[in-house]
C-alpha cells in the first residue's frame, strides 16, 4: 500500500509540473488577453491527459471496490455509464471554440469542475472510514461515486478534442481580427 501511495503521489507530482506548464502557455497565449470573464484558453493537450489524473486520483480506492464482488464491479458500471452523458453534456457547455493555431481550445468556466473536484477530494478523504463501516449498500454506492468521474473525464476529454479536430474555422476572438 506505502508503494502504491508512492507512486501514485509522483504521478500527481508529475502531472501537476506538466499541468502547470500547459495552464502558463495558455495564459501566455496573446488570445487569452481579450477573453470575456468566465473564459480561458485551455491547451488541448491538457484536456487529453485530464481523464489520466482520474485514473490516477481515483483509481486505486476504484480498483480496490471493484475487486470486491461482482455488484462492485456493476456499480462502477453504473457510475461510469451516468458519468459519460455528464461529460459530453460539460464538454457542450464548457466548448466554445477551437484555436488551432495555438493547439488549444476556449472554455467557459463551470460550478461543475469545482463540484466533481470537491466529491473527490470528499471521496478520497473518507475512504478509510467508509471501508470501516462498510456496509454493501455504502460501498456499492463508492463505487459508483469513484466511477462517475473517470466516465466524466473520459466523455468530456473525448468530445473536446473531437470538437477541437472538427472545428473547420477558427472563430476570430470577440469579432477581433487575429
């Protein structure tokens, strides 16, 4: 466990670094200056490794629940199956356009991100003791909860970076020439 905890938090560590340097290029990007609020340039490359931090936020509670039983197994199902019509529906609402000259594309801000990062921080904090007073019904349901956000992530990275792709014309930034 002390070694899986280890190398889960280098990952994160890892991530964070490479994170960091891609949220900094957005904000560098020239685009992001004439953005309204509530908006900002995400490099598209940072959506695509979003469903990866799920995994490896999520998933070592995720795989000790599903090892549990079949009914486990079918929660996580569950939790996966209603996660991916939350990210296609997040990727819709948060999709604004495609910037392609800058590999990157504009989000609008939603109360939804900070929400799923909250339920997994609350996840993650209180697994120990859900584990203590586990009964079926308590764990059933974390592992549905643990589930949902890798579908999210999954859907919704999957849907950006097929907007990003199909997006034919690069939108000038607020009728701006570029």
């Amino acid at each position: 466990m002390q070694t899986e905890n280890s190398v889960q938090l280098v990952l994160v560590v890892l991530f964070a670094i490479v994170a960091s340097a891609l949220v900094r290029k957005g904000r560098a990007d020239p685009l992001a200056a004439n953005l309204p609020p509530r908006q900002r340039i995400r490099p598209i490359l940072l959506e695509m490794l979003d469903p990866l931090l799920a995994i490896v936020v999520v998933g070592p509670v995720l795989a000790h629940e599903l090892n549990l039983n079949t009914w486990h197994v079918l929660a996580g199902l569950i939790g996966i199956s209603v996660g991916i019509p939350i990210g296609l529906l997040r990727s819709r609402v948060q999709f604004v356009r495609a910037t392609k000259s800058s590999r990157s594309v504009v989000l609008t801000r939603s109360r939804a991100e900070y929400a799923l990062v909250i339920l997994l921080v609350i996840l993650r904090s209180s697994q120990d003791s859900i584990r203590q007073n586990h009964t079926t019904s308590i764990t059933l349901l974390l592992a549905m909860l643990l589930a949902l956000p890798i579908g999210e992530s999954f859907a919704r990275s999957v849907s950006m970076v097929n907007k990003y792709h199909t997006s034919t014309v690069e939108s000038p930034s607020m009728g701006l020439s570029e």
